[in-house]
C-alpha cells in the first residue's frame, strides 16, 4: 500500500493510486453527455460571438476544427495528454486561420482541467503554455500573413488577462488533483485499517480458541490415558477420570460456543462475562483433576484487573499449565501474583505473573501445534507488557509475564 502512495509515473508526478483508480470503470467510459453538451455549447457561442468581430466568417472548416475539439475530450479520460495537446494544435489552427472568438477556448479549460485533475500536471501545464505562446505568435507577429486582411496587431493587456485566466484554472485544476489525492489516499488508510481490524479480530479468535481447546484437550488426554490405565484394576478412579473429562469437555463447548457467538452476532455483547482471575480455582481445580498439584501465591494487596489485564492474565495461566500437563515431569506447578500499586494508592499500577514448574522436561506430546507462547506473547504486547518464557535452570519451564496497569482501566 505504501508503494501505491509513493511511486509516480517518470516525468508526469501522477501518483500511482491515481494510475489505477483511471483503471477502474467510471475512468473508461467515455464521457457522452457532457461532451455533447459542451459541443452545442462552442458551435451556438461561437455564432453568436462571431457577428460582433471582424474576423473570418465561419465556414465548413470553421465548424469542422470547432466540432474536433469536443470530439478530442471524449477521449479526456483515457488518454488526457493525447487530448490536451490535440484540443490546443486545433485551437491554434483555428484562431490561426482568423475565425472568431468565443467558446472555443473552453475545450482548452476542459481538456487541461481534466488532464492535471487526472495527474498529468506537467504536460497539461506544457499544452498550456503551448497554447498561450502560439496565441502570442498569432497576434504579434504573424497576424500580417495570416487571415482576416487588414488586422492588426493585439494589445498585450489582453495576453495578460489570458494568461491570468490560465494560472486561474490551472490552480483550480491543482486543487481538485490534491483534492483527489487525499480522498484515494484516505479510502486507502481506511481499507488498510480495516483489513488491520479484521486481521487483528481473527487473531484474537485464533488465540482464545487455541487456549480454550489445548487446555481443556490436555486435560482430556491426560484423564483419558488414566482412565484406560486403571478402566480393570481401579474402576473408582476410572470414573473419577471420565468425570473430569466430562467436566473439561463442557466447559470447552461452552467458552468455544461464546466465542463461535461473537462471529454470529458482531458487536453484541457476549451472553457470558470473559474469564478472569476470579477463576482461578476452576482452573487449578482442573489441573489436579489432570494430576497436577498447584501452589498460589499472592504478593502485594489483590485488587480487581481491567478485564483486558484480567483475560490475558487468566490465558496466559491457563496455557503455562497447559504446558506444564504437556511436557513437564513435575508434577507441581506454583503461581505467583505480585501486585505492585502505584503512588497515588488508588489501584495496582502492575502485575507480575509468574508459573514455575520444577521439571523435567519430557518432551511429549499431548497435541496443540506450538502456538501457545505465541499466543502469550501476543496478549501481553497488546497490554504493553513483557513477558519471559523458556527452561530454567534447575530443569522447569518458567514463565515471568509483566502486564502494565493504567489508572483508567482500573476500575
């Protein structure tokens, strides 16, 4: 997208977005209505205007070259370059053969108008000059030879008063392109921002179904394999293992079924409130289901996070333990929360997180695809945050997330 803002065609400054904008199905079609109107408009003005000079009276080929000029700005869309230099080679012609003035000048405005509007600023300006510069040739020098017999020389006010006119419309010209410009410009920004949203809102998806799913699906590996393990010898413990599998697939179908909600029914608020710290004992209670005994520890006064801070603080528990049930030997892991408040005392300025487990490593698998830590990551650069994540080493797997905590967030 930048690329498209930025490159310009050789010798024309026509940005690129303008170039295929022209592309695009209004820019090709040929401009019928207002073409045939400007015509009626040059050969009736330029009758009318040409009883009141004494100039060549008009002829077939007066009214030939008047006809060529609208017909050249049909094609002011296309090729606008081609169309600013052929409307001033048939003016030329034409006051250079005496005719009279009047409308025909309007072609040039249209056609030059329409070339700089559509980025062609500097031939536009080149046609211009061209036009100015031979009507001084005309009108100064070569008036002896040329038709009508008998004229004289123009006065040089009045090429003032031309030229006063050019600059006039050229500037005109100039600001409906810089006009234009900044409305590709801004249609752009808003498709890119769109797309970022878009992008933005399927990743937190991706995320919050990985987290669900990995979770509630190790636990329901790891139950599974035990109730096979002891389905003859400990039925009792079997069924304590299928009720935890149980318990672990609903709450998967639950919060999976509230995220599938909001692709239903976008902007809606959720039926159910996001999962926070305060369920924290469901989650520890899951993990000794899984045969995994965790510790909490709370350091500094607990307090109520902003539910951003809350979520991610929950997910990013949620998948440490997730990948203590995975890989790690141990089978206790221990939590910390620190809460450190700021100076004014009136909430936690910051959350230090930390899962530790004491290892080893096992390096088994119990599905997911490795985008757990991906996933942590993420959330805690949302909030501004940092977060460590990698072996320790006594051997465990250690995570150490900083999450920042505004003053308006805090509730």
């Amino acid at each position: 997208m930048e690329d498209q803002h930025t490159s310009r065609d050789q010798g024309s400054g026509r940005p690129a977005f303008l170039r295929a904008r022209r592309t695009g199905g209004r820019a090709r079609r040929v401009p019928w209505p207002s073409t045939l109107l400007l015509t009626v408009l040059v050969v009736v003005g330029t009758v009318f205007a040409g009883r009141h000079q004494h100039r060549a009276g008009l002829d077939v080929y007066a009214f030939l070259l008047l006809l060529a000029g609208p017909a050249l700005l049909l094609f002011r869309r296309r090729h606008p370059v081609v169309a600013v230099y052929g409307v001033v080679a048939t003016t030329l012609v034409y006051l250079g053969a005496g005719y009279p003035y009047g409308p025909v000048f309007v072609t040039v405005v249209v056609a030059a108008f329409a070339a700089i509007a559509a980025g062609h600023r500097y031939p536009a300006w080149g046609a211009v000059g061209l036009l100015w510069a031979g009507h001084v040739l005309l009108t100064h020098w070569l008036y002896r030879w040329l038709p009508p017999s008998g004229d004289q020389a123009a006065p040089w006010g009045q090429e003032v008063v031309i030229a006063a006119w050019v600059a006039a419309v050229c500037a005109a010209a100039e600001l409906l392109r810089v006009r234009r410009e900044q409305w590709a410009k801004e249609a752009a920004e808003r498709e890119a921002a769109e797309r970022r949203r878009t992008d933005e809102e399927r990743m937190r998806i991706a995320r919050e179904l990985h987290d669900v799913l990995a979770h509630s699906i190790s636990v329901i590996n790891v139950q599974a394999g035990v109730g096979l393990a002891l389905l003859d010898a400990d039925p009792g413990q079997a069924r304590s293992a299928l009720t935890t599998i149980k318990a672990a697939s609903k709450e998967a179908l639950g919060e999976v079924r509230q995220v599938l909600d909001t692709l239903r029914t976008p902007g809606d608020a959720p039926r159910a409130p996001a999962p926070g710290l305060d369920r924290l004992p469901e989650l520890v209670e899951q993990a000794a289901g899984a045969g995994l005994t965790v510790e909490v520890r709370r350091e500094g006064e607990a307090a109520r996070l902003p539910p951003g801070a809350d979520l991610a603080a929950f997910r990013i528990i949620q998948e440490a333990l997730t990948n203590v049930v995975r890989h790690s030997g141990s089978r206790t892991a221990r939590i910390t929360l620190g809460y450190e408040r700021g100076t004014s005392g009136r909430g936690p300025r910051l959350l230090r997180l930390r899962v530790d487990d004491a290892g080893p490593a096992t390096h088994g698998d119990a599905g997911g695809g490795g985008n757990g830590l991906v996933g942590m990551r993420e959330r805690t650069a949302a909030l501004g945050g940092t977060i460590e994540a990698g072996p320790g080493p006594d051997g465990g797997f250690h995570v150490h997330a900083t999450i920042p905590l505004t003053t308006e967030e805090t509730p």
